[in-house]
C-alpha cells in the first residue's frame, strides 16, 4: 500500500490556529506601546512648556518680577514684564495651555547675632522671596491633565 507524503487540510488549519494564538499577545503590545509612546511625548511636551516658562524668570531681576499674579492664563496677562517674556518663549501647540501664580512670602529669618555684616546682608535678602508656580494643561485621550513645576526666587 502507498501513502501520499503531504499535508492534510486539517493539520494546516491546526497550525495556522497555533501560530495565531501565538501572535495575537504579540501585536496586542505593539498597540499598547504606541499609545503610551504617545501619551509619554505629551507629558514630555507639556514638561518642556513649563520648564521654558521658569527658565526665562532666571534671566530677569528679582525687583523686575512681578509680586503678586493670581492663577492666570499666561497668553491673557496684560503685565508688561509678561509680554516681554512671551517675546522668547515658544509657541504652544495647539491644545496646551499655560497657567502662572507668583506669590511673594516673608520668611522673616532671625539673623543670628554674631552674624558679619556680609551674613546679614545675605540674610535679609533671603527673607522675601517669590513662588512661582507654572501648571501646563493639555488632554490625552480626551482626559484632562496636567503637569505642574514650581520654583522660588530670591534677590540674591
């Protein structure tokens, strides 16, 4: 009796089921992967808009910073000083927002008494100093979110 060498029908759909079994898992991550690359380059996004924003306060005086801003969109502050920062500041792409509050606190240090002059000096110059606080708003997947940073700055 002589057999047929080959394949039968059923063990190739067999194997075809195997190796799909086998892949689906697979591309399943790669779909994953994708959109957390994309969620990861908005907060990377959203992290460099704010950073730029605190950055540019470094090249300012500390008396030419303004005391007092309460919680604001920056594109709507009428401030002079604003609209010159902004004047170097990137553009945000569409969907990020930038928000800024800057408070000025006295710290009211006790200057120790055997202090050099030198030492008091710098110790009143640390007693007032201004919080800056940026909050960048954007939307991932139609969620709302945010990335906030903050910094102090003192006249010294």
């Amino acid at each position: 009796m002589m057999r047929n060498k080959g394949v039968t029908f059923v063990e190739i759909v067999v194997a075809v089921a195997i190796i799909i079994m086998g892949l689906v898992p697979v591309f399943t991550i790669f779909g994953t992967t994708a959109s957390d690359i994309s969620i990861t380059i908005d907060e990377l996004v959203a992290t460099a808009y704010a950073n730029e924003l605190l950055d540019a306060f470094f090249s300012h005086k500390f008396d030419e910073i303004p005391g007092k801003i309460d919680y604001a969109e920056v594109d709507s502050i009428s401030d002079p000083f604003f609209q010159k920062l902004m004047k170097g500041i990137a553009p945000l792409e569409k969907g990020f927002k930038r928000f800024i509050e800057i408070s000025t606190i006295d710290a009211s240090y006790t200057i120790p008494p055997n202090a050099n002059p030198f030492q008091k000096q710098k110790f009143e110059k640390l007693n007032i100093f201004k919080v800056i606080r940026v909050t960048v708003t954007f939307s991932q997947n139609g969620k709302p979110k945010e990335i906030k940073m903050g910094t102090a700055v003192t006249s010294i």
